[in-house]
C-alpha cells in the first residue's frame, strides 16, 4: 500500500493543544441521571490454550473483549517513540515472556512478516517471512499458550512460530509445528479469523464463508460452509459455550459435534444496509463479535450493524440466541458505521465509530462505497445492558475521533486509545498532514483525562488497528509504517 509521506512536527504550540483539549472535554453528552457502574467486571475468561490475557489475540483474549488485566502507561510525563519497520502492523502481541510478536505487512513486496521486538525499546530483534495472502488473510492472530504465534499463512497453512535464542545467543522465529488446511479451503479462498477452543483445537473461519475446526496435533480438519453469499471479514471468537462468528449478514454461535464437526447452535440475522459505506471494510458488520456478561463474562454476544442511517448495538444471550436489545450508538458524531470491535466488560459495551476512516487500500471483493467517500465523523458509545438482562441503556455518547481500536483497562478503569485530530480544529476531514494523539478516557463519563500528541501525518496514521497494553505498562499501537511505543514517567 502506498503511504504519503510528510515531515513530522516534534511539537504543537500550547495555544493549539489546548484547542484540542477543550474540543475533546466538549464532545461528551452525558445523559441526564445516567448511573455508571464503578466497575468492570468480570470478563471472559482464559482460555488455556491462549497466552496471556490482554495480550494474546488482536481483541485481548479469544472472547474479544478489547480489555486487558494491565494498567498501560502510569504517572509521569508521556512520550512516544515511532518503531520504523516500513509496514503496516495490525496485529502487536505480548507473550508471557514479555516480548512483543508483532505481524506486518511490508509496504513493499506486502509478504506478511513476523517480528520479534525487544521489550525494552521496541527495536525489531529478528523476523520470519510467511507467504502472501490476501490482505486480511494473516491479519488474525493469537499467541498459544507456550508464546507461540498461531497464523494461517497465503499457503493455507497453519503453523505456530516459536521464539527462542539459537546457540549463539541471538533470537530466531521458527515454524514450530505447520498443518495444511488446503484440503478445506479452496485456492481463491483465505482464511481471516481464527481462535483456540478449550479442548486446544483452532476454528478458523475464510473470507468466502467456510468454518473449521483443525486440531494440528492429530491432522483432523472438519468444516461447514455458510449460506450462499455470506462472507467473513472479520475475526472469530471463542468461550467455553463455543465460537461466535459473524457473517456480512448475520451471527453465528458454533458448537462441535463429538467427532468434531462444526455446527450451527442459533442464528440471528441483522440489517446489513443497501451497501458498503465508506470507513468500512465490507459489506455487513465490521464487528469481531463480542462476549461479555455480568456472570461468566460470556453471557452475551455483542456485534454493531450495518443500517443505512442509524447503525445498532445488537446484544444476544449466548445460550440460545435470543436479542437483548438493538439500541442506536453513535449517534452524537452522525457516523453510522463501525467497522471496530466494541469493548465489552460486565455489562458495558463501549462502540467506537469509523464511519468515512481513509483506508489507503481494501480487501478483495469489498465492492464500492455508498456514498463513494465521507468525512470522517468518529464518535464512542457506552451502552449498558439492564442488570437483569431485560435490555439497555445509553450511558454516554461523544465525537471523539478514535483512529484506533479503544482498549479498556480493568486495572484502572480506563480507556486507551489513539485520536486523529483535524488539521484545523472544529473541521471533520482528513488530510496526510493530521496529528495523532494518545489519549486516556474516563469510561464513566467518555471525557478525555490524559493526552499526548504522538506525531503529524500519514507516518502515524494508526488505521484503526488495535493497541496493546504491555507488561511494563507501555501502550503498543500499530500504524501504517511501524509500532509506536508510548510509556511513561
């Protein structure tokens, strides 16, 4: 993918910052007599087969609740330090070893690339090229449970690289264990999602409709195909009641047979619109699907939809399927469209808008844009499911312009995530010479406590890919050209 490139600016004058500042604090509408909880809580829980969580999967754990056990960056001046790799990377990982695996896609030659980075400065300490794919194929990600990457590869393969220092005492990436799904995935297929169950066995789901379940240490791949015309865009996720999947038309819940056969347990369609709209990746929901829940922290499954002027936070019981609540998000910004995981803890739900998000390239088969292109509005969302589960409420509805997927910290209570502010404040478009900020939030109230400007233009575009909260308390965000590392103190 092309990058434009643009000087960066080490630092904005006070005046502007303050703008800002202000404009962020101003964004929030918080309803009247709305009661926030204090705590958020519980969350999935671990999945034995996964690394640690917050810090396995893209979405923290194989529930893709966005959360994360560890605080991020603590008291002390912030700063941030831009890890040039020359590529985009979506997937920033953390082991129980504490070093960050991170996969990327070059801007030139785009062979997906696995890098090793040093905990201390985030410096790329040795890589590993996988063969290419399509452009979502390899972009899921999980670390196993022994701080192995677990990735399907352009030649439909599923391998697990290891880490470790060779006899010299330098680090090397290899292919610890490699199992072909070709037999399961057609040549002009890919696969785009892929999570552990609690029996070690990986689903994964294609771009084309097809769900598996492949157990690499006996060689067995089972497989069902979703109706005609239903594609997967995004990941999958997975909880000790089985595995959520959601369609460009609907979500699934996934069980196994005694022999290992996926199947159907329920089925809830939503509305996908007339069309692709701009900020958005596909046609459909831009949602990972969402466990979350006030018991188990898997009670329910949260996705967003796809409707044509006012996009919905759809809620379903895990147990049967049946809808919560379809309640309207993002309606302060005017962006109807999410093409992010939402945050789900207890029973919150945070909904982070990309409606009219600049992507520089798209996946195969996206099809046009209605309308062609938009400014981009942003816009957060806290939506509560009603503690007997009969429903939900909006908390609080703001403009903020996430250019990043949000994480929530359960440490802290506390939102982190990257902003794309205007070049001129008060303005709603994008431009390559745009600031980006690191900003904390209050999840309680949607207002922006802490922030720092991380650097200007198109070389920190963050894409609306995933941060990572690691064990030294850095925020790890990937960008368009690398990772940056954002620390404290």
């Amino acid at each position: 993918m092309a990058v434009p490139s643009a000087r960066p600016r080490a630092r904005r004058r006070p005046l502007v910052a303050a703008l800002f500042s202000a404009l962020a604090l101003a964004a929030t509408a918080v309803p009247a007599g709305a009661a926030p909880t204090a705590d958020f809580a519980p969350v999935p829980p671990h999945n034995p087969y996964a690394g640690p969580d917050g810090t396995a999967t893209m979405h923290g754990d194989t529930g893709s609740s966005d959360t994360t056990p560890l605080a991020g960056p603590g008291a002390g001046n912030l700063s941030s330090k831009r890890v040039a790799l020359a590529s985009a990377c979506p997937t920033v990982l953390v082991g129980s070893d504490g070093h960050p695996v991170v996969l990327c896609t070059p801007i030139f030659g785009q062979v997906p690339t696995v890098h090793l980075l040093n905990p201390a400065d985030g410096s790329s300490l040795t890589t590993l090229q996988l063969t290419k794919g399509s452009l979502l194929g390899g972009v899921y990600a999980y670390l196993d449970d022994q701080d192995r990457l677990v990735v399907v590869d352009g030649s439909r393969s599923l391998l697990r690289v290891a880490h470790r220092k060779d006899a010299s005492g330098k680090w090397r990436l290899s292919v610890d264990r490699s199992l072909s799904l070709a037999s399961a995935v057609p040549a002009d297929d890919a696969v785009t999602g892929l999570s552990p169950d609690w029996q070690g066995r990986v689903w994964f789901a294609t771009g084309n409709g097809v769900v598996g379940l492949a157990d690499d240490r006996t060689g067995q791949v089972s497989t069902l195909r979703l109706p005609a015309g239903e594609r997967v865009a995004n990941s999958i996720s997975t909880a000790p009641e089985g595995t959520a999947v959601t369609s460009t038309h609907a979500t699934y819940l996934l069980t196994a047979a005694a022999d290992g056969t996926p199947r159907i347990a329920w089925r809830q369609a939503y509305d996908r619109g007339q069309a692709r709209k701009p900020g958005l990746l596909s046609w459909g929901s831009g949602s990972t699907p969402t466990f979350l829940g006030p018991k188990t922290g898997t009670d329910y499954v949260a996705i967003v939809d796809n409707a044509d002027t006012t996009v919905r936070l759809k809620v379903y019981r895990t147990d049967g399927g049946a809808e919560i609540c379809s309640i309207p998000v993002l309606q302060a910004s005017g962006g109807p469209g999410s093409e992010n995981s939402p945050i789900g803890a207890g029973n919150s739900v945070f909904v982070a808008g990309t409606y009219g998000y600049p992507y520089p390239a798209l996946p195969d088969g996206a099809g046009p844009s209605v309308p062609s292109s938009a400014d981009f509005a942003g816009g957060l969302t806290r939506v509560d499911i009603r503690p007997d589960g009969t429903g939900c409420a909006t908390v609080w509805d703001n403009t903020l312009r996430s250019a990043a997927v949000p994480k929530l910290s359960t440490a802290t209570n506390t939102l982190h995530t990257v902003v794309r502010d205007p070049l001129i404040p008060g303005t709603k478009g994008t431009g390559i010479l745009d600031p980006y900020r690191y900003v904390q939030i209050d999840p309680a109230t949607g207002r922006v406590t802490r922030s720092q400007q991380v650097g200007v233009g198109s070389l920190y575009d963050t894409l609306q890919m995933a941060g990572t909260v690691a064990p030294d308390g850095a925020y790890l965000q990937g960008t368009v050209t690398g990772v940056l590392r954002i620390t404290a103190g």
